[in-house]
C-alpha cells in the first residue's frame, strides 16, 4: 500500500488539529443512471475536499488546486457560468 505523509495545518486556536487518514480502498459501484453516478462522485469529492480544508496548510491547499488544474485544465476549460454537477 502506498503511503504519503503530509504537513497538517498549525492551529489557530486552542483547538487541536487532528491526523488524517485517507484510506482510497472502496471500488467504484454500479450505477443505475448518470444521476447516481454524479452523486456518488459528488459525495467523494465531497468528503476529501473537507478533509483536506480542514487539515492542510493554506499554501498546500493552494498547491492541491493549482496542480489538479494544470493537470487536468478541462476542468477548467468549459464554459463560464455552467455547472457540471
């Protein structure tokens, strides 16, 4: 299995800022429509993105979103104002 170890944020206040651990083991279901398939999907972004808010510094977020964008600039391509979700 492979393992990244990453900086988490310092805090701001007195509370603590827990470890995280982001396991990518579950297969990707059967899906009955495309309504289902984007749900599903939205659900798992979902849960990284607000675990990754929550726990990494600033500066590494920011690199997060750059990096998948230059990486994958369809992301961004589309045209203004659409919503893919």
């Amino acid at each position: 299995m492979k393992r990244v170890k990453i900086a988490k944020c310092a805090p701001v206040t007195s509370e603590k800022v827990e470890s995280v651990v982001i396991e990518i083991v579950e297969s990707i279901p059967e899906f009955e429509d495309l309504s289902d398939a984007r749900s599903w999907y939205y659900i798992q972004a979902a849960g990284i993105v607000e675990t990754l808010a929550e726990t990494l510094p600033q500066g590494t977020l920011h690199q997060v979103i750059t990096q998948l964008l230059e990486r994958y600039p369809v992301l961004y391509a589309g045209k203004a104002g659409t919503n893919a979700s």
